[in-house]
C-alpha cells in the first residue's frame, strides 16, 4: 500500500508506509536518569463549545494515555504547556487535572509532578502581591494531591516585575514555604513570547544570573531545573553551576540526546513534550543507557532530532497540535480535536511530515490504522488516494 503526501512545495509524492512498528516493550525502572513526559490533554470532541470556551476534557481518554505513559517508566509532568496551559486549559481544568492525574498516579505506582502557575490571573494586570496569591494557591493545589510541584514561569510576574529583585523575592518566598523541594522551570519566549525578558532581563547571561542566584539561596528546596532555550550550550554552562544536588532536567526538545548522555562533567535528566509522542522509544533508550551504552542510546534517540525539530518548529508554541496529531495517529485517542480549536494551528504539508517521519521511526503500533486515519484526514483537505 501507498499514500500520497503533500510537500513543503505543494506537489504531491508517493511514501510507502512500513508495515511493522518498532519491537518496544516495557521494562525495569530507570537507573541513570529520571525521565518526566510532559502529557498532552485529550479533548471531548462531542462537546458543544467554542475557543473561547472552558475546556471540555475527555477525562477517560486523557488518563489512559498518562497510564500508558507509566507503563512504560517514565514520570508523568502534568498540568504544563503541552497540556496547553494558557492555550485553551484554564486554571479550573488544569487543577482537576492535577487532583484527577495525581489519584491515578497513585493507584499505578507512578510518578508525577504538576505545574504551578498564576494563570487563574486573567483580568486586568496584577500586582506583585496577586501574583504571590496566585502561586501560594496553586501550589496548594498541587501539593494537596501528593504530587511534586513545578514552578512554572509567570505570564503575570513577566508583565510586573521591574527587575530581577522582583523575581527573587516571589520565587524566595514560594521556595520558603514548599513543603518539598520543587522543579523550576524557565520557559523560554520561543514557547510563550509573553515570557520575554523572565527572570529581570532579554540579556540571556543577566537572566541566568539572576535564575541561578534564586537557587543559590535555597538550594535545599529546588529538586532540579528545567531548562527550555532550545540552547544546549547555554544548558550545559548552567547545568555545571549548579549546587551540588540539584538536578537539570532538559527542556531542549531540538538537543536532548547529547544533554541527556551528558559528558565528563555531568548530563541532564529529562522532563520533555516530545517525549509524549516519543514515550515508549525514549524509555527504550533509557534503559540501554542504564547499562552504561551510550553509544546504542544514541543510536536509538538521535534519528528522534529531525520529528521532534519539525514538530517544533516556528512558531514553536504549536508543537501541542503535532503531539496531538501523532497520538490520534498512534490509536492513544479516537479523534484529532483539541481543547481551543488548536488541532487548525499546523497545515497540511506539516502533518504529512510529521506521519512520514513518525512512521519511519516505527512509532505507530498499528501501522495500518496510523494510514487509514492520514487517508482520512489527506481527503477532507481533498487529497484523492
């Protein structure tokens, strides 16, 4: 069988899908890394709202994929922008997200950790003193659920603060008053261009100053960092300032083989959205580099680079419409319909790579029905097979 695909130039070329998926299997507990996928959320197609709707969340479909997830070993980092957080999932359903994805995690032994933000914040700009508020009741939520707590970057604080000893007093007294120590996350603008600027300043070398001087100070309540840049060298220059430890968990969806493998001087651990679609090969690849192969975890996560490139590409806050895209594809949901309306954010030539390059991964367990759901989707665009 064939299918025909549209390109980047519009004409049309012949793929021959692969007829068998990539022998994965689930296995033993990682030993080297602690590896976290950021999950997507499953939308209720049959709900009657609109973008500017709250979300309509299939609860049922969204929780398999976390326990598929799990089976596989890997953490679960719930409730964060490839949840599309600010991006159709309000603060209401993010927190029973959090209350709903912690209750599974703990009835399968799985690990979680869940974002905290201040989007509950939507109305007029807030102050310094909101926007603490705002954090304090989050992290309560989070922190009720049994789960780990992600500090995410603030829309809020971004818009408020007028420089860096801004961020350290809010971010001191969040870590004060953490019951556990917690993952903070610095996003960077090519994700959310409202997070330019995050940390006191646009000079990247400022801006980690001031991050790293956050955890300076309170170093026994940070578990780690999340770096998302899409710069592996910067990651690594912060990855070996840090405090003894404290853990730097990758965001680089474009560098994550080489951060994860690390060097002489250390690795990353890993809390990725790619690692949604990516979740059973990932953990593969994991569990050859607990024996020590870096060479076959290469082997197995670098051909990754060139989907998960593609997938976040320009504007790369609609990565979430491809992870989503691939989990319809891969049979983990019935439909490709997401909260907000965003599955409209990718176009045509762009889905078809993403299929022809997840295929060519051996991603999709079902080969055939990944074919016939692209055939589908090729001829509501008008594509004839």
């Amino acid at each position: 069988m064939t299918i025909r695909l549209p390109g980047a130039d519009g004409a049309l070329k012949v793929y021959t899908p692969r007829t068998e998926p990539l022998a994965l299997t689930t296995g033993a507990p990682f030993t080297s890394r602690t590896v976290f996928s950021a999950a997507h959320v499953v939308a209720d197609p049959f709900a009657d709202v609109s973008p500017d709707s709250p979300a309509a969340v299939d609860w049922d479909a969204t929780l398999a994929f976390r326990r598929h997830l799990w089976s596989h070993g890997l953490g679960v980092a719930e409730a964060m922008d490839t949840a599309q957080r600010g991006m159709g999932l309000d603060w209401a359903g993010a927190a029973e997200l959090i209350r709903r994805s912690a209750a599974e995690a703990r009835s399968v032994g799985g690990r979680i950790a869940c974002g905290v933000g201040t989007d509950q914040l939507t109305g007029p700009a807030a102050s310094l003193s909101d926007i603490r508020k705002a954090y304090e009741e989050q992290l309560a939520v989070v922190e009720e659920s049994g789960a780990q707590a992600i500090l995410m970057a603030s829309r809020a604080l971004a818009a408020a603060a007028q420089g860096p000893e801004d961020y350290l007093e809010i971010y001191g007294h969040l870590l004060r008053q953490a019951a556990e120590p917690v993952v903070l996350h610095w996003l960077g603008p090519m994700f959310d261009p409202a997070l330019d600027g995050y940390w006191g300043s646009s000079d990247l070398d400022a801006a980690t100053d001031t991050f790293l001087a956050v955890i300076a100070a309170h170093p026994d309540k940070v578990d780690g960092i999340k770096v998302s840049l899409l710069d592996a060298q910067r990651e690594i220059d912060i990855r070996r300032r840090l405090p003894d430890g404290v853990r730097c968990y990758t965001g680089d969806d474009f560098n994550y083989p080489e951060l994860i493998a690390g060097d002489e001087k250390g690795f990353s651990h890993a809390l990725l959205g790619i690692f949604d679609p990516l979740g059973p090969l990932a953990a593969e690849a994991v569990r050859v580099l607990d024996t020590g192969d870096v060479e076959g975890f290469r082997n197995l996560l670098d051909p990754t680079v060139e989907l998960s490139r593609h997938l976040f590409q320009t504007p790369t806050r609609f990565y979430k419409t491809g992870v989503v895209f691939l989990a319809w594809l891969a049979g983990h949901q019935s439909h490709f319909t997401m909260v907000g309306g965003l599955q409209s954010s990718r176009s045509l030539p762009h889905f078809a790579r993403a299929y022809e390059l997840a295929d060519g991964l051996g991603l999709f367990p079902d080969p055939a029905l990944a074919e016939a759901r692209m055939k589908n989707l090729l001829g509501m665009y008008g594509v004839a097979q």
